[in-house]
C-alpha cells in the first residue's frame, strides 16, 4: 500500500487489480464488501472503476480476443485480422468476444493481440484463428518462447548485465555527493526521454530544495504510446539500471519513498523488475540502513489500471492517489506539490536508467556520445515498414537514414514515403522535406546554397531540429512505405486520440471526435478540401493546441494538419460545401 505524509493508505486501485486478477472483472458484491472493510463509499470505487479501460464491471466473454487497432498494427494488417478472427469466432462459439484494444507496446511484433489477457505476437494467421477458437478454453499461456535478457552490449549498462549498484556506493561513502549528482546530470544535458523533455538536473535540483521531511521519486513507466516499447526492453533487460537510478535520485534530494508505475499488458517486465527488486532488497541496496548506512529507500511497483493518459505525469499522480486519472492544472509542477501534495521527482524509464552511468563515468562522457553537434544518447524504438523492427541504442544527432539502416532497410520494393518521427504525436514528415513547408530557422541550418529540398533521411533526430518542425520529440519512430494509405493512416491515429482522451476538457473532448469525423468525410470524397473545410481543420486545430489541459489534446491534430502541410497532393481543390465539420 502507499502511504501519503498524513498517514491515509493508497488501496483503491490496487484492490481493484486483485478482485479483478482473481474474478476476470468486478464483482458487486466484491465492490460492497471492500467498500464495508475499507470504509470507502461504494461511489468513490465506481468513480475509479468506471474510468480506467482495464475494469470490468460485468462479467467477460468465456473468450476475449482483442486485436490492438493503433499505428503500427494498423500497418501490418489488423483491420483484415478483426475481420477474420470476429468470423471465426461467430463460426466458433458465441461465447468469444472478439474487438480492438488499444496499443500493447508490441509495435516491433505487428499485429499485436490480447487473447484473455495475455499478450500475444508472432502468430501466424492461422495460429490466431486456432487460438482464438481455443479462447474459450482458455489456453493462451506459453505461446511464447522465452524472453531473452541476456547482457545487451549496451553503453547504458556500465555493469555488462551484472548488477552491481556502485553509483550508489560512491553517494554512501561520500565519494559522490548530491550537489556532484546534479552537477554531473547539468553537464551530461540528460532530459526527459520520454517526451517532455525537462532537465533532469532541474527536476532533481528543485526537489532537494523544496522544505518538508517527506518527498517521493516515482518512474513512469506506463508506456503507452503507439509506436513506443523501448522502455519495455529497458525494463526487461537492465531493470537494476532503473532501480538504482530511482536510489540515485532519493540519496540526491531526499526522498525515503519510491514507486515504479508500470502499466498492466508488461507481464514479464513486472517480473523482471520484481525480481531486480527482490535482489536489490537482500543485498541491502533497499530498505532501512541501505548498504549499513543510515539511509532509508522503499521501492515497490504500482501496476497501472490502464489507460494512455495515464502516461501524463499529473494524470499518473492521480491514479495514484485513488482518483480518476485527469490531469492537474499547473502549476504547481510535481516538483513543488506532487504525489500527495509532496515534492515529487517524476522521471521516464530511460531517464533514469542513464543516471547510474553519469555517475560513474561523468556527465562529460553522456554528452560526448552524440554526433553531428548534438549530446548523448538514447533508445529509439522502430517499427513500421522496415525488415527488423526493434529498439536500439543511437547517438542523438543521428539521421533517420541510420536508423532505417539499423533496422534492415525497407521491407520488399518499397520507398520510405512518410515517417511518424514521435508515433502519431508527431504526425507524418514526407520522404522529401521543401523549404516552403518548414519554419525559418529550419530552412537556414538545413537548405543553405539555394537548395530546395532534402531527403527525410538526412534529417537528424535531435532535440532542436525536431523543434523547429514543432514535433514532441520522443523516441518512436514509424516508417510508412509507399504501399500506405496515409488519409487512412491518419485517421486511424485521430481514433487513437478520440478513444484515449479522458474527456476533462471539452477542446480535446469534442474535438478529438469532430476530427474523426472531417477524416472519415476526406476519405468518403476521396480528399476533397475546399478552402472552407481547410480554415476549420486550422482553426480546430489551433483551439485544441492553445486550450488543452495535457499534451493529448495539443498533438491529437497532428496527424491531419500535417498531411495538410506535407502532403498536399492528397487532397483535391474543390468548392464542395463543407460537411460534418
């Protein structure tokens, strides 16, 4: 249980996981007996229940088979597969439930599915069909070959996959102190990899100086982006690496308490990191008087009851503490009035697994693995139309042509036609980027002696040069080869947006649904834009931009008004009235 500097527990969402882990959904007789034990009213566990997509309030199909219907899998098929595994199942048994689930972190194993809750990838066609008529029975479990988390080669790990926790040694003995902790993350030029971005030193910094005896340092790992999954190799392979970067931060500012918030589909990461944890405990690195020093740090895993805004830190927060998982209104950052109103570090996954490297080899050594000008490295995970999908470890400032090459080419014939450069929080780049479509400062660093045009794959993936094309930059990167449909692409990334919003703020609310629907018209007239229906898209585009409480509702336009920009050829030039926008 989690307790908040007052003394009250944490309990709803974790009892919740475990009625429904036992009984497949929640019970209501479950519900009011934990609601008298508990002393909680029966309102507030529907108010939770009724909003993460995980609970069930009635019971499931005998067999549920669930198709993940986001950008990658919609690439590789998914939309036929519905079709054939909802035909087999009415062939089958009506008792299988066959839909569509948002995405499962499996993008390099496209499609990806959730067979009575167990991830399933890397099935043929036919062995889908079978699984899916065995649903009802039950038998999903050991599809699976097993995992491999062997010792990965990577620069991250300055321990070759053998734990040994000497960053944390060097601050217990004095070696490294917290202001030599924050002064090697400055120089390192560490921020925030999972996508906004921050200065670590800065979240660290501003948590030690914030007064009060209680702090918290949480991960976030809830990585529900379509198109992102490297933090689930991170957590498979080198999960130490994020316990001791957790340790790191509570030595540095102050904090006794930990979380790892962990979203439910990563069953073997959840393993992999309770079992780092149990280690870290018997060697001393956890608990009272870690390493016989007179320090305190608990960590223990919070499993997420689902959901993509979840993935915002402040909606995080308040999943946390019991409530429906809405985002706050800043500020106060987490810094100031995090978990339980208290000083929070809140840090990625990757973020906090460079931390014990910086410790040992120096911020210098992080900043000096970029190239091209830029600083550091990071994982980036690929999928889409190339011949090996899957996550590796590149220095910042490398092209999107190096990428590609490190994940095999392009599958068949085809030509790169577009990159989703974030998943769809980037929306689409074209294979050729032209000066009339970029922003001033683009345009200076990049088309200089009077070209024109450059080639998608030189352009670098850093943290400025995404800015100048205003793309977050996150580490999720989906090439799109010219066999792709991109007006059906698009919409399919706008449903994502339209499902995943939690529906707190009406711009994002009400338009992340009207952009659907101006999709699903382009389609139906086969892209037909009068400047009428152009001046709405804009100017929905820009109140959602301006108005939106998170980042869900500021980026959920992308993937139409980039189309627009990048890609006017889709569209014809009509005088049609506008319709259903």
């Amino acid at each position: 249980m989690a307790d908040d500097h007052s003394g009250n527990r944490s309990m709803i969402v974790q009892e919740l996981n475990a009625i429904q882990q036992k009984f497949g959904y929640l019970p209501e007789e479950e519900l009011r007996a934990f609601s008298k034990r508990s002393q909680i009213p029966m309102y507030r566990l529907h108010e939770v229940a009724s909003f993460f997509p995980h609970y069930r309030l009635k019971p499931p199909a005998t067999g549920t088979v669930l198709i993940c219907r986001d950008l990658a899998c919609h690439l590789a098929g998914a939309s036929r597969l519905l079709q054939t595994l909802k035909a087999t199942a009415r062939e089958t048994d009506e008792r299988i439930e066959v839909g569509g689930v948002s995405c499962l972190g499996q993008c390099d194993r496209a499609p990806a599915l959730l067979i009575n809750d167990q991830v399933i990838w890397g099935q043929t066609e036919s062995q889908l069909r079978a699984l899916t008529r065995d649903s009802v029975h039950q038998r999903t479990r050991g599809v699976h070959d097993e995992l491999d988390k062997g010792p990965t080669g990577w620069q991250i790990d300055p321990y070759e996959g053998q734990p040994r926790y000497e960053a944390v040694g060097l601050m217990l003995d004095g070696e490294l102190s917290p202001e030599k902790m924050i002064q090697e993350l400055e120089l390192s030029g560490l921020f925030g990899l999972g996508g906004a971005g921050g200065a670590t030193h800065g979240k660290w910094s501003e948590v030690r100086k914030e007064p009060g005896a209680t702090k918290y340092i949480v991960c976030n790992a809830d990585e529900s982006e379509p198109a992102a999954f490297k933090d689930r190799e991170l957590l498979l392979r080198v999960p130490h690496l994020v316990i001791e970067g957790m340790t790191l931060a509570a030595l540095t500012v102050g904090a006794e308490k930990g979380y790892l918030y962990i979203r439910h589909e990563y069953h073997d990461q959840i393993a992999a990191v309770e079992a780092a944890l149990a280690e870290a405990r018997e060697r001393g690195i956890l608990g009272q008087r870690i390493l016989g020093s007179d320090r305190t740090f608990e960590l223990e895993v919070f499993i997420s009851p689902g959901g993509y805004i979840c993935g915002e830190q402040t909606a995080l927060l308040e999943a946390m503490e019991d409530r429906r998982a809405e985002p706050r209104n800043r500020p106060p950052q987490p810094m100031k009035a995090g978990l339980w109103g208290c000083p929070t570090v809140l840090n990625n996954v990757e973020t906090l697994a460079w931390t014990p490297a910086i410790a040992l080899k120096g911020g210098k050594w992080y900043a000096g693995l970029g190239v091209n000008g830029a600083t550091g490295m990071r994982f980036v995970s690929i999928s889409g139309d190339v011949k090996r999908p899957g996550v590796y470890e590149l220095p910042f400032g490398g092209t999107v042509g190096e990428l590609i090459k490190h994940a095999g080419g392009l599958k068949g014939t085809q030509s790169v036609q577009a990159i989703a450069p974030s998943g769809p929080s980037g929306g689409f780049l074209p294979a050729r980027l032209r000066v009339d479509q970029v922003s001033r400062k683009f345009a200076e660093r990049f088309f200089t002696g009077g070209r024109t045009e450059m080639s998608i794959l030189d352009l670098p993936l850093d943290k400025p040069t995404m800015r100048m094309l205003d793309v977050p930059l996150l580490s999720a990167v989906v090439v799109i080869g010219s066999e792709a449909n991109l007006l059906d692409l698009a919409k399919n990334c706008l449903e994502f947006y339209r499902n995943e919003s939690c529906g707190k703020c009406v711009p994002c609310r009400i338009g992340s649904q009207k952009l659907v629907e101006i999709a699903e018209d382009l389609i139906q007239h086969h892209g037909a834009m009068s400047p009428q229906r152009a001046e709405a898209i804009d100017d929905l585009a820009t109140a959602m931009i301006q108005t939106s409480i998170c980042g869900l509702g500021q980026v959920a336009p992308l993937p139409l008004t980039t189309l627009m920009t990048y890609f006017p050829n889709l569209f014809r030039k009509t005088d049609l009235p506008k319709t259903r926008s």
